[in-house]
C-alpha cells in the first residue's frame, strides 16, 4: 500500500466499529428528524414503511458502504481511483465518492445550525428556563431563538469549532473514548424520558399514531420520505460509513455490526418518537409542525418533572454530543482525502472545511430570520438544502452506491472481503441488495420525483 494510503489507525476492537458507527448513524435524525418527518407523514404507515426501507435497504447498502471501504482501506474518493487504475471499474465512478462528499458536506451545514439550537437549549436548561413552561412558551421560546440570528450563530460557530477540533484528530483516537458512554447514556436517558412522558401524556393517541396503519397511508411521497429518512439516518450514501469501513481489521464480519447498528438507531428514533408523542397529543401540539416539533415539546416534560433542570441539561448535553458524533463523520470523507491526497494535516484540512460549512451553515441560519424569503418553489434556503440533500443527492448517491458494488466490483473481490461471513449469509446480502434495494430505490426516489 502507498504510503499516502496508510490510515492513522484501525478500530481497536469490532465493538469499538460499533459504537462509532453507531455515533455516526445515532444523532439529531433520531431525535430531531425522525418525529417531525413521522408527524408528517401520517404516522403508523410511515414507521411501518421505514422499518421495512431500513432492512432492505438502508441495512444492504450500509453493509456494500461499509465492506467497500474496507476493500480498499483508504478514503472513498481514492478508493474509486486506485479501483479505476487496477481496471476494475471505469474511472467516471469517481462521481459517486464526490456526490457523497458534497452531500455529506451540505447536510453538516445545516446539521450544525440545529446542533446549535440544541446548544441554544443546553443553556437554557441549566439556567432552568424550562421550569413552569407551559405549550405556549414553548412555542414561544423557539419562535425567538429562531428569530435572533446573533445566538444561532455563536451555537452554530462553537459547534462548527468542535466539529474541526475533533475531526482535526485521527478519528479513531478521537472516537473511541467518547461513543463508549454515550449511546448507552442515551438510551437510558431517553428510555427514563419516555416512561415518564407516557405516563404524563396520551398514551392511547401516541399508539394510535405511532402503530396504526392502513394501505390507503402508503402512498409514493411516504414511501420517499422513509427511504431517504432510512438514508440519512444511518449515515449512508455520504462516505461517512464509507471512511469508517477503511478503518476496520479484517476479521471483523461487517454484516453483523452493520446489523446491530440498525438495531441501536431503530431503537433510539422509536425511543425519541414515545418521549415526543404522549406530551404533543396531551398538549396538543400540532403533530405536523415540522423542525420545531422535538424542540417544542421537550421542555414541556422537563418543565413538569422534578429535577427537570438537572435531567434537561444531562438530555440536551447528551444530544450535543451525538450531534458532534454524527457530523464528524460527515467530515471525514474529504478531511481523510486532503489529508491522504495532498498530505495536508488533517487538523488544516479539517479547518478548511470547517470554515466553507461555517459560511453556508449562516447562510441557513438567516433563512429562519433576515433572508426568509422563498428561493424556490416556496422554499427558503434552509428548506432548499434540507430537500435537496435528503430527497435528491442521498438517494442518488445511495443508488450509484450500491450499483457500483453490485454490478461493477467483482463478485470474488467482495466475497473475499466478507469472509468472515457465511456463505449463504453473503448471498443473501448480495442478491437483495442486486434484486430489491437498487430497483425499489430507483423506482421510489424517480416516482416521488414525478409525484405519481
Ligand atoms: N445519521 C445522522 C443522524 O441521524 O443524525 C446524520 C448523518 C451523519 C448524516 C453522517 C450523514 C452523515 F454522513
């Protein structure tokens, strides 16, 4: 392996892979997205629609992600090339690391501004401005922090700040220490949140919502909602997983991480989705409100709880933390490749980049204020990127993915790189993801497209 490709290290363990991926795939698509983007969508068919998109597709193709960086073991845009120059595939599939990277790119620019709110609400909650809150503060707390820009950017700044820092690190040193105890933190802390939020709430209506379902329900925007929901959520179809496959030895078997790692993020969205519910049916907040749905109902139960003050700052402390967890992978593609390609240092490289999100993350955080005005389509900035990012590049980046390690990697190359898998556990991987992730995202994505 050329020098420039030698990684700065290697997952000490398959669990540290583990929690790392699952830093990655766990963060604000959970807690933040996933019950907004389930409010409006109607509910139970959307959960039922988004578990199925999360085993045939987002699963198959985080695994083809996963097991192509590790093919390779360097960053995704050099991964396609050194490909390229073995002859293995035709050079245009550099495409494919490249959308990922501008994709991956663009969501952290708005990722970092609703980071920032979450910042915005770590401090509110140690001051214990959440005490006595009613729905209407609620509302109204949001309303003013979105229309201060000068507080949005100071949060966006500091996250932007900590993303850099971190990703500036070999990401494996940096990784390690902090996905250790925070996933399990955060399963407990929203688990606790959640039996008292159904216990103060409508239980009846949030299961109702939640996992009542009829086929009238299932209709193609749905259907590319989840799809891209399932995408964003673990990760894929950006590199992220891409970069952190290069970092995996190869003992490890990549399909039964990968499995677990859908396992954790299923289970902290439908976590996130019983905390939220109860209390926005109880309280009546409007189900499809959008962005502002998490952000609105949560102070309601910290506001009600003895100790609210003290379980809210450990909530939002923790969700800031898996805030950083997601959006340094999204960094990674193009820090590892400045750094691989051009030997600059990763903590440049990382600055660099971290100085271009800085600017589009402004451009986003004026959309909510000063520069509300529709760009397209009655959509502003924020909302501009927020439906380009999730319902165009993810999927196409998701589709071109998959099909250059369905059709175009050798067959023999893949088996070899997923030895540790059973045979039988290979194939089946490889025939869904040929015969049933790649035509059913083709056909949703071109669908939604079309509005059948
Ligand atoms: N999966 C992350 C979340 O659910 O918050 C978001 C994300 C991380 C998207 C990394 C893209 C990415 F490359």
């Amino acid at each position: 392996m050329p020098e420039s490709r030698c990684l700065q290290g290697i997952w000490s363990s398959p669990w540290i892979f583990i929690f790392a991926a699952s830093g990655s795939a766990v963060g604000l698509g959970n807690i933040w997205k996933f019950p907004y983007v389930l409010g409006q969508n109607g509910g139970g068919a959307f959960l039922l629609v988004y578990c199925l998109c999360l085993l045939l597709v987002g699963l198959p193709v985080l695994i083809a992600e996963v097991a192509l960086g590790r093919t390779v073991r360097s960053n995704p845009i050099d991964t396609v090339n050194d490909l390229s120059e073995r002859r293995i595939v035709h050079s245009a599939w550099v495409v494919v690391p490249w959308i990922a990277g501008i994709t991956g790119f663009l969501i952290l620019s708005f990722y970092s501004v609703i980071a920032g709110w979450s910042f915005a609400y770590l401090e509110r909650a140690i001051s214990g401005d959440f005490m006595g809150i009613t729905s209407s503060s609620a509302t109204d707390m949001f309303s003013e922090l979105l229309a201060e820009p000068s507080e949005m950017l100071l949060w966006h700044s500091v996250f932007v700040v900590l993303v850099v820092m971190t990703v500036g690190q070999s990401v494996t040193r940096g990784l390690s220490a902090v996905v250790r105890f925070l996933l399990p933190a955060l399963v407990i802390t929203l688990g606790a949140l959640a039996v008292y939020s159904v216990s103060i709430g409508d239980m009846d209506s949030t299961l109702r919502f939640m996992f009542q379902w009829s086929w009238q329900d299932v209709t193609f925007d749905v259907v590319l909602a989840a799809v891209s929901l399932a995408l964003f959520s673990l990760s894929v179809g950006m590199g992220a997983m891409f970069a952190y496959g290069a970092y995996i030895n190869k003992r490890m078997s990549i399909a039964r991480a990968c499995t677990i790692v859908v396992g954790v993020d299923l289970l902290v969205a439908l976590l996130s989705g019983l905390v939220i519910f109860p209390l926005v049916f109880a309280f009546q907040i409007d189900v499809e409100a959008g962005p502002s749905l998490t952000f609105v109902s949560l102070p309601i139960i910290f506001g009600n709880l003895i100790g609210g003050q003290f379980f809210a700052s450990i909530f939002f402390l923790l969700l800031v933390i898996a805030a950083l967890t997601s959006a340094i992978s999204m960094l990674e593609l193009f820090v590892a490749w400045l750094h691989e390609k051009f030997y600059i240092a990763r903590l440049k490289a990382a600055f660099l980049m971290g100085v271009l999100v800085w600017f589009v993350g402004v451009a986003v955080l004026l959309s909510f204020n000063h520069w509300d005005s529709d760009i397209v389509l009655g959509l502003n900035f924020f909302e501009v990127l927020d439906s380009v990012t999730s319902l165009i590049l993810l999927p196409i980046g998701a589709i071109l993915l998959s099909i250059l390690v369905a059709w175009f990697i050798p067959h023999a190359m893949l088996q070899n790189e997923m030895i540790t898998q059973r045979l039988s556990h290979f194939q089946w991987w490889y025939n869904v993801l040929k015969y049933i992730s790649i035509p059913a995202m083709v056909m949703i994505t071109v669908a939604g497209w079309i509005g059948v």
